[in-house]
C-alpha cells in the first residue's frame, strides 16, 4: 500500500478538504481522508467505489487506490488543523489542468467530446447528484484539453448519507433520472456541443452500453473489494450498493430511453 510522504498543497476546490500530497513512489496524488468536513468513510468508499466502475466501462479517469496516512504526518502539517484522521485514504493520480465553468465557448474546445454521452449514462447509474452544479467536477487536462472524470463523493442521490434503505427506496422501474441530470445546465450546454461535432449519431449510448453490458458480476464487485474497515462501511451497506448498480444496469435500456427524450437524441 502506498504510504503518503509529504503535503504539498490544500487545493483550491473541494468541500472534501483533498490535498496535493507525495506518496512513497515518489509520485503526486490528490488525496482524501476522513477530516472535520469529512466526518465518516461514506465520502471515500463512493469515490473508490465510482473510480473501480469508471475503470471498468473504460471511462476516462485518473489512476486511484488506497493509501496510508500516518499520525506523525497528520500531526507536523496543516492537515492537524482539519482534523485528519491517520490510516485509509482514498488517493487519485494528480493530473496539471484547472476546473472550468462549463459554457459554450469551454464545450466547443473540449478536445475529446464525444465522452460526454457516457459521462451522462455513468453519472445517471450512479446517481451522481453534485456534478452539474458544482465548476470543481468539470476538470480539463493543461496539456490537451481532454475533459477527465473525476470527484464522486455525490453518489448514491443522497451522497454521504446513503444507506441501505436509501438505495433500496431508489430501485424503482422506470429507474429515476436525478433533475440534476435532466435539467442541469452544463449537462445540456454539453450536449449541444457534442452534436454539434456529431450530427449524424442517434443513439450515443449505445457504445457504453455494450461495455457495461458485457460486464460480468464477479468485475463488479472488484468495486466494493478491500474497503479498509477503518471507513466504517458494513457488510450490508457494501452489498446494498453493488445491488443498486447491478439493478441499474438491468434496466440500463429504460434509463437509455428516458436519456434520449431528455436529450432529444
């Protein structure tokens, strides 16, 4: 496990309170912890949670895994004065690039457009109800413009306040399109520039619907694997949370359907 070694900086955006740290290859992550503004592992268990599934349906975003943070470190910088708890942390390759406001100008220099369909259908399995509305979600690459998926914490509608009976609640047919989704502004304005560069594809879902699809169980659940017991997260939650995806993904042509209408695809 990888052990972090030094604190570079607290970043600009984030109610998670992540840092920029070292860790000991030698390489720089963005890193997670349970803090004052952080107070459980629910936090860190959705970011590991969607990081796993977006690897596994070939979405596009950094490198993560779970490090170590030590007490002795916690205690000689200035994540003592945010109450950083040692042990489990959730770390994500740092990547040079900035957070932007999406608006027209922003999604016609978007260098790789065509993820915007799969953003939409990952978000809307997941229940990703922050990214809309939040500049800190929409990040861009310094040196190609590339739009990289990152920041989960919002998963699961309620985000860090989901449980079992929650997700059980959210399982309904036709399964549910968040408004946030539906009518989010930076969704749409994306879009529109999606269709400007693709006028001819009618059905955009179709690719990340295939991926997803031919997913077997036993990938699934490398999502809910080894989640240090530190993070609080119980047996019953763990398997509550794969359901809800597995069950998501068994209507994934209704939510396809409903993406479309919204979309006007």
């Amino acid at each position: 496990m990888l052990k972090v070694t030094a604190i570079e900086e607290k970043m600009g955006v984030g109610s998670t309170l992540p840092f920029r740290v070292t860790c000991s290859d030698s390489k720089q992550y963005i890193m997670k912890g349970i803090n004052a503004s952080v107070p459980t592992g629910k936090a860190l268990f959705n970011e590991n949670f969607a990081a796993h599934f977006a690897g596994l349906v070939k979405l596009h975003t950094p490198f993560s895994t779970i490090g170590e943070l030590s007490k002795e470190l916690i205690d000689k910088t200035e994540l003592k004065k945010y109450d950083f708890e040692s042990g489990p942390c959730f770390l994500s390759t740092y990547l040079e690039g900035t957070s932007l406001r999406i608006n027209r100008v922003v999604a016609k220099h978007i260098s790789n457009i065509e993820i915007i369909p799969d953003l939409i259908l990952f978000d809307t399995i997941l229940m990703n109800s922050d990214r809309d509305g939040n500049e800190g979600n929409w990040f861009f690459t310094k040196e190609d413009n590339k739009l990289v998926v990152i920041d989960h914490t919002n998963i699961f509608r309620v985000a860090q306040i989901w449980d079992v009976n929650t997700l059980t609640q959210d399982k309904t047919i036709p399964p549910l399109v968040l408004d946030e989704i539906k009518y989010g502004d930076n969704y749409h304005t994306l879009v529109q520039a999606y269709k400007y560069k693709y006028p001819r594809v009618h059905h955009p879902f179709s690719p990340m619907k295939r991926r997803i699809n031919g997913l077997p169980t036993e990938k699934l659940k490398t999502c809910i694997n080894d989640i240090p017991v530190q993070w609080g997260i119980s047996k019953d939650e763990k398997d509550a949370a794969l359901d809800f995806v597995c069950f998501q993904i068994d209507h994934i042509d209704d939510i396809i359907q409903e993406l479309e209408k919204d979309f006007k695809f």
